[in-house]
C-alpha cells in the first residue's frame, strides 16, 4: 500500500519550487522582526532569534539586512508597525486551512486573503471555525544525515521535547510552546544542527484529499504568495502515488 504523506512532510518537498518563487527573505525579516520583539535582540540569550538569524544567513541574506531586521524588532530604528493576524477558511473536499499572517496593514490583507481563497476555490471562514482541530507547538527542524533516529528521539524527550518525527532528511522535533525556548537550547547543547526553529500548528486530525490534491496544492500556493502571509497550515494526506504526479513549479 502506498504510503501518505501529511502537509508537515508536503512543505518540505514543496521546498525547492517555494524558494524559486521568492518569498524567503520577506518572511525571514519578519521572523526576525518578531523574534526580536518578543524576546529581545541579544542572539545568545533568545533562541528563536538566533535560529532565525541562523536560517537568514543560511539563505545568504545580507548581514546588513539582518542587523536592521534585528533593530526594527527591538525598536532602535522605526519601521512598518506589524500586527500578528490568523485567518481560517477550508479549501478543496473540505479541508481546513489556518494562516498566520504579519501585517501593517490588516485591511489590505484581510481583503488579498478573501480574494484568493474565493479565486482558488476555497472558502474563508469565521475565526474559531477550524482553529479548534489545530494545536499550536514549538517545531525544531535537524538534518537527518547520519543520525539514529532512536537516539534522536531519545535524546529530544530527555531535552522536553513531545514528539519526533523523521521527515526523510530531516527530523521535526515538536514541544510544547511553553518549554520551545528552553527545548532548542539543550538540542544545541547535544551538537544538533538546528535548520529551523519556529512556532507553528499541528492537526489534530487529517483527512484524505487524494481526489483534489492538485487544486488543494494550488490554492495553497497562491495564499503562500501572498505577501503578508507567513506560514500556511492544513489538516489533509495524500498517497505519495498521487502526489508524485503533481507539478508544483
């Protein structure tokens, strides 16, 4: 029987045909900005600036753009006021999609959001109307290459970590949003190349969307297109059959 693969392992094939559509260093300024905002801007005593600092240069942003990114959080140079916004809606054979959005403009946003889900074939929907089937975690993301995944996993839940998923070349380490902080810096500690380290949210429950895959897949790049959106979740699987036949360039 084929194996599923679920949107958490979908993101990272869709990989390579997100970063040919450019949005990477949009996002990872904000990411900076925030972290920064939230937790400081001294890299050693904030983790989740420092990995999202760590990922900017990985994606060869200019050390000038991440130094401003860093003071704007932090308040020491102005710049755009971002609000934190989440939308909900559903899209193709129902499943349920939740966006986290970073705005100075929510009005504009809000509007681009309707627009696209409506375009695209989806449907956007009240607040609270699919936010109950997702739980908000800490997500640690480690190169696989040449770990055990038992002695990954063994290792993560000693550090407090909930869950880990191997994810092929990558293992996702999940934790509760109240010990992320100190999660990432005892995988540090261990010597663990740390890809990413982000907030984001779990389905509790998924679906089977083989049948619209393709127009799922589709109406969720065009809301990752969209400027002000930073990340995109939905609570769907589909056979690796099916996706294998899917074009996302």
């Amino acid at each position: 029987m084929s194996g599923h693969n679920k949107w958490s392992s979908i993101k990272h094939k869709k990989g390579a045909a997100d970063a040919k559509r450019g949005k990477i260093f949009t996002r990872l300024v904000k990411e900076i900005i925030l972290a920064a905002r939230d937790g400081g801007g001294d890299l050693s005593s904030n983790p989740r600036l420092r990995t999202a600092v760590q990922a900017a240069r990985n994606a060869n942003m200019p050390k000038d753009n991440i130094d401003k990114a860093v003071k704007r959080g932090t308040g020491e140079i102005e710049g755009a006021a971002y609000e934190e916004l989440t939308y909900e809606g559903y899209g193709h054979g129902g499943v349920a999609i939740m966006l986290d959005a970073m705005t100075d403009n929510k009005n504009r946003t809000v509007a681009e959001v309707r627009h696209c889900f409506s375009k695209y074939g989806g449907t956007m929907a009240e607040g609270g109307a699919v936010a109950w089937n997702f739980e908000q975690k800490g997500l640690i993301e480690i190169d696989a290459a040449g770990l055990d995944e038992d002695e990954v996993m063994m290792n993560a839940i000693e550090a407090g970590a909930d869950d880990v998923q191997n994810d092929e070349e990558v293992f996702s380490i999940y934790t509760q949003v109240s010990d992320f902080s100190k999660v990432i810096v005892e995988i540090e500690k261990i010597g663990y190349k740390i890809n990413k380290a982000e907030l984001t949210r779990v389905p509790k429950s998924t679906v089977a969307a083989d049948d619209v895959a393709e127009k799922l897949l589709r109406l969720i790049e065009k809301l990752e297109d969209l400027d002000d959106i930073q990340k995109v979740y939905a609570n769907f699987e589909i056979s690796d059959e099916t996706f294998e036949k899917i074009n996302l360039d």
